[in-house]
C-alpha cells in the first residue's frame, strides 16, 4: 500500500501520540483504554480532517485551483481546519456553514469554529438545512467560475476516497506504533459522521490484514445508512489505493445508538464523557463527535461488550474549538 505515490501536502504534526488513559482505565474497572490523540494534529487547535486535506489541497494545487469550498454545520471542524490549512497554503478558502440545529444564541452561532473561521480569513455563507449540501456547494463553484475563479470542491468532513487517504496513512501509522510498544489492539473505537474517517481506517487496516477491528460510533445517520456510506466509500478508497476489495462488508460497523436528538445536539451522555475525561485525565472532547463516541465506549463498556484484559484504542478525532458554542450545555 504506497502512499507515497499520491500528491500529498505536510500540514499535521505526525505521528500523534498514542497514550494510555490509567485514570479512566481504573475508573472505569474495565479494558486497557489508550487514546490516539488527532486533536493533536496541530492545524487551528487540530483534528482529524487535517489528515484529509493534507491529500486533499495538495490535489487542488495539482489542479491549479485559487479558491477551496467546502460546507458543513454552523460548529464544524470540518470548515475549520479547511480554513485554517487553506491559509497557510495561501489560497483562498469560501465555507457555506449549514443550519441543522436552529439554534440562535451567540456562543453557537458566532463563537467556537464560527469565530475561527473569520480568524483564518474564509468567506463564510449560511443557509437553511439542506438535504444536499454539495449540490449547493457546486452552485456556488459554478457561479465563482463564472467570475473567472479556479474553483476546488471539497465535500462535506473531506470524505471522498482522496480524503480518506488520510486515515489509511493514520491506520499504518497506529500499528506501527502499536508494534513499538508491543500492545496488541483487541478493537479501535472512534466518532463516524460523514464516513471518510471510518472508510480510511478500515481500507488501511484492512489492507495491511492487521485483524484488528474497528468500531465506529454513529454521530448522524441510523445504522444500515451508515455502514453502506461508509463501505461505499472504503470500497472506492480501497480501488484507488491499489487494493480494490480489500474490506468487507461485514468488516463495517457502526453503533449507532448515541446520536440522541440528531447531529449537532449534544447528549447528556457525551455532556457526561467530557467532563469526565476533562477531570481524569485533563483532556478536551466535543459534544458532536469524539463526545458521543466516548459515551459510547463508557457505556459498552459498562455492558461488558469490551471486558478487562483487552485493550482498546479510542481514536480522538479532536473538536474541542466547538466546545465554546455549546457553554449552555453545559448548565
């Protein structure tokens, strides 16, 4: 699996480090959890897309692009980053910011990401929930090309098989630092939204036939939904990296049953997993993502679907910029 051959920027602080968490460990009175720190990525407080546009803006350079769109909700990670590594490529960066929660007080709408995104200098658009958010996104690189611009689309959490390059490069480089410590991975958990996360791993670890399983825990769509997205996309991910049916069906996998109210809204479960590992272990989650995927894992756990003895590595998919447009969750 050579990666090598792809056109690839360098924006993220690689490896991240892979740590052991003792204090939840012990909390918890269960598996061995260790925690894969992509919050520490590097770019705008860092996350996991920065994985992804290292692939992704290094094809829009090939492309000879001058402007980067992409979309997401009000709070994204996703626009975020994408600003923030759009600056320092030096190309110009629109975000068209999606109303899925209709919320209205200022911290939501205009702190967190939101703020941050105007701090990198994108041209920011907003609009109503839309069902098909890349359609909007291609009328708007329609009419900046008939300005003359050099329009590059990037779709939704950079989930397309260019995209996902990006965590089957972090699948290689997690068992390889497995393989340094000499821990055995019994199952990778981690959030899965809009599936260029989940369909990168698995392409890689499955690639590499590593026989580690990996668990998404679903932040948006029911179950069946959510898995075709995400083998869809493996499955096309896997093709480009030379190794077309690579992953299986059954090897996707999502739980989806700590979404609560929709994507967006906060659980008082992942409210829960936050503060819990801010308290323990003095690191930051996000109610949308790597909150939910954290509660997840806590209540799996209680459940006895993980048991002592194994070890389990939670992928942090970082996020934690949103926290301050969710303060009111917090009470």
């Amino acid at each position: 699996m050579n990666l090598g051959r792809f056109p690839r920027l360098r924006f993220a602080h690689l490896p991240t480090p892979l740590e052991h968490l003792a204090n939840l460990t012990r909390a918890l009175n269960g598996p061995e959890i260790w925690i894969k720190r992509d919050d520490c990525t590097g770019m705008s407080s860092g996350g996991n897309k920065t994985r992804k546009l290292e692939f992704l803006l290094a094809d829009a350079r090939a492309q000879n692009a001058d402007i980067v769109l992409t979309q997401g909700a009000t709070q994204s990670n996703h626009a975020r980053q994408t600003a923030a590594c759009a600056a320092k490529m030096g190309i110009a960066c629109r975000l068209l910011l999606e109303d899925r929660t209709g919320k209205k007080d200022h911290d939501y709408t205009a702190s967190g990401n939101v703020f941050l995104d105007h701090l990198h200098g994108a041209d920011v658009e907003h609009c109503v929930a839309n069902p098909n958010m890349n359609a909007e996104l291609a009328k708007i690189a329609q009419r900046l090309r008939g300005e003359g611009r050099r329009p590059y689309l990037i779709p939704g959490g950079g989930s397309n098989p260019i995209g996902a390059l990006g965590y089957v490069n972090a699948a290689l480089e997690l068992v390889i630092q497995a393989n340094d410590l000499g821990l055995s991975i019994d199952h990778v958990v981690h959030a899965t939204g809009s599936a260029g996360t989940q369909a990168g791993l698995i392409t890689g670890l499955a690639g590499i036939r590593s026989g580690v399983p990996l668990l998404g825990i679903g932040v948006r769509a029911p179950r069946d939904k959510q898995e075709e997205n995400v083998f869809r996309l493996a499955s096309a991910t896997a093709e480009l990296c030379g190794c077309a049916g690579a992953v299986a069906r059954e090897q996707v996998v999502a739980n989806c049953d700590y979404v609560g109210a929709g994507y967006g809204f906060s659980t008082p479960g992942s409210i829960a997993a936050i503060q819990k590992l801010a308290r323990l272990e003095g690191i930051l989650l996000d109610p949308v993502y790597s909150g939910k995927a954290m509660a997840g894992l806590i209540d799996l756990i209680g459940k006895g679907f993980f048991k002592k003895g194994q070890n389990i590595v939670f992928i942090h998919t970082g996020g934690s910029a949103g926290l301050f447009g969710y303060i009111n969750d917090f009470g």
